[in-house]
C-alpha cells in the first residue's frame, strides 16, 4: 500500500518534526538538578530502589489495564467505528480502521485530543480549588486522563490495545512524552525501533521495565504543583483560591496537550511507516 499525496506530504512534516523537535541543549541548571536527583536516588538502597520503581511499574500496568477493560472507553472505541463505518462499511475492528484515508483518522484523533484537553482543564481547576482530597486526587488522575488519552488515539490509528503489545507500547508513548526532553530522543528511538521489529504483533515480548529517575521530575512538579496551592489557599482569599484555580488548570491543560500531541504524531508516524514498508 503506498501513500497518497497528502499522507506523503505529512510523512514529510513528521519527519522534519523528528529531526527538529528533540534537538534542545542541557544548559546548567539541568545537569545539576539530574545530578542531584541521580544521587538523591542513589542514596536509597539497591533493594528499595528496585521494589520502588518495580511497584510504579505495576500500577501504571494496573491503571492502564483498568483503563482499557472500562465501560466509558469501549463505549468511545464503538463509537468510532459506528461513525467509521459511514466512511467504509467493511469497517468492523480497530484494525479494519486503518482501511479508512489518514485525514478522516486524524479527525477521530483530533476529537479525542479535545475531549481529554477540556477534561484536563476541569480536573485541574478542581485540584486547584484547595480541596485537600481534590488536591490528593489530582497526580493519579492526571496519569489517568493523559494514560486514556494515548488509548484512545492509538485505537483511531488503527491500534488495537486489548492486546498486551499494544498497551506497552501505549504505555511507553505516555512514559516518553512525559519525559524531560532532554531525556525523549533516546527514548523515541528505541520506541520505533520496537514498533518496527516486534516479530509477533500481538505479544509483548520486550523489555517491560518503564519507570526510572528520569521520569520522576513530571510527578514530582505535580506534588509541588499541590503543596504550592494548598500553601497558597491556607490565606483563604476569594482571589487567591481563583488564582490557584486558573494556575492548577492551566499546567494540568499544557501537560495533556504535550501528550495528546506526541501521541498523535506517534501513531501517524508508526501507520505512515507501515504503509510504506508494505508497499
């Protein structure tokens, strides 16, 4: 199957994406703060070190399994193929989506980004109102949304999640576009490289090792994110607690958007390539 213009044309763009959107240089203050949490890390010891990144591991699993066996989701999922199957009535499975020209995809894509960015921006405003349980709520259901949000527009490419290669692979698009930048090439590469060479397609059969300390700076800004709002509501102002409000929802918006972004241009890049290398 080759490409048409259009397709070959954003083949193009993402590919330029590639090589421009990686590049950033390491100033000063960052070496220092990955030194610092390298040797923070490096103080726990080697057995607790591991049991800690090896139980973040399983519950991202958890949450993400949870996630995809949801009623709301799969309702999503059909959804989509319903309105799918005006394009191309030989449309029945997530696969069979792939069938469809990548411009109407990018429409199902482009759908869910906005849902799950105006779904973020609530859930932020409500963390930031102060509620100590909103406010201990919002770092797991942040990674909820962001994690549904990499579900969904995966399924609109084509990508099936209810197979255990499929969810990894999810979960480690989530894990790199939440990655510090400087951090995401090396990361992008092995995740193509993945992608690309998988011998079977439905197992997982890779490394299934995600978290490490390099990870740690996006849930540890969402904690300071918290303790500064709930320090800043203490004053009990009407104009501190609609600061904190716009503050929350906006960070928590920006976070989604940078997902949902690098999530869609994975999965174009993933289908564009595919088409081309079975031409």
């Amino acid at each position: 199957m080759g490409l048409s213009d259009y397709e070959l044309k954003l083949y193009r763009e993402l590919q330029n994406w590639e090589e421009t959107f990686f590049v950033e240089e390491t100033n000063d203050f960052e070496r220092m703060y990955d030194y610092w949490l390298e040797q923070s890390i490096e103080l726990i010891p080697d057995e607790l070190r591991e049991r800690f990144f090896n139980n973040l591991d399983q519950w991202l699993f958890y949450v993400q399994n949870a996630i995809q066996q949801s009623q709301n989701v799969n309702e999503k999922i059909e959804l989509i193929l319903t309105q799918a199957q005006i394009h191309n009535n030989q449309i029945q499975t997530v696969a069979d989506l792939k069938l469809l020209p990548i411009e109407q995809l990018n429409h199902f894509a482009n759908q869910q980004i906005s849902n799950h960015q105006l779904l973020s921006l609530f859930q932020g405003g409500m963390s930031g109102s102060g509620h100590t349980l909103l406010l201990g709520a919002d770092l797991p259901l942040m990674l909820t949304i962001n994690l549904r949000a990499v579900q969904l527009i995966g399924s609109t490419y084509g990508y099936d999640m209810r197979y255990p290669f499929e969810m990894m692979i999810a979960l480690k698009v989530f894990y790199c576009a939440t990655l510090p930048k400087r951090f995401q090439k090396m990361f992008w590469q092995e995740l193509m490289e993945e992608v690309t060479n998988a011998s079977i397609p439905f197992l997982y059969e890779g490394n299934e090792k995600i978290t490490d300390a390099s990870w740690l700076t996006r849930p540890l800004s969402q904690i300071l994110k918290g303790w500064f709002i709930y320090l800043f509501n203490k004053k009990k102002e009407t104009s501190n607690s609609l600061f904190s409000i716009v503050f929350s929802a906006g960070i928590n918006y920006a976070i989604t958007k940078k997902v949902v972004s690098f999530a869609k241009r994975f999965y174009q890049y993933r289908l564009l390539q595919e088409k081309l290398d079975n031409h």
